[in-house]
C-alpha cells in the first residue's frame, strides 16, 4: 500500500496500479503485491525481490484478484465454456 500512494505522488494514476492479492504455488501461501501498468507491459513490485519485472516473468504467482482505488477484479481461470474477449484500452 506503501508503495501505491508513493507512486501516485510521482505522478501515476490509480488507474494505472492495482495491488494484486495471489497465491504463491511454490510456497503455497498468500501474498500480495502492486501491480503498475507501463508503456503496454504490466509489472511486478515485490516486497520479496528487489527487481521489478514484467508479470509475465512470475509463472508461480497465481492471482486470486486485485484492487485500485475505483475498482475490483476476481481472477478466475477460463473454462473451457468460457468465451473471453479482451477489451481495448
């Protein structure tokens, strides 16, 4: 949470931040981190690490759902019924 409200100081937006609560599947435990969206890519501030890496780097984080000041989001894994369109930005 620390580092939303710093980053919003530096000028990003809510809108670009997500604090995402997951299950770490190596260590099987709950965590959480903050997820800031930049220039297309999406990443990952980590209090485990101090590299900030794009999410697609973490294949043993599996999100459970996510945060921002305006908004909520459930996670859920397609099924194989599942139609998904992503929507555009």
């Amino acid at each position: 949470m620390a580092k939303f409200y710093a980053l919003k100081e530096l000028g990003f937006t809510g809108d670009d931040m997500r604090v995402v609560a997951l299950k770490d599947t190596i260590r099987n435990i709950g965590h959480a981190v903050l997820v800031v969206y930049l220039d297309g890519d999406a990443y990952v501030l980590d209090n485990q690490t101090v590299m900030v890496l794009s999410h697609e780097k973490y294949k043993h984080y599996l999100p459970q759902y996510s945060v921002n000041e305006k908004f909520r989001w459930m996670h859920v894994p397609p099924t194989k019924n599942t139609t998904y369109t992503k929507t555009k930005k």
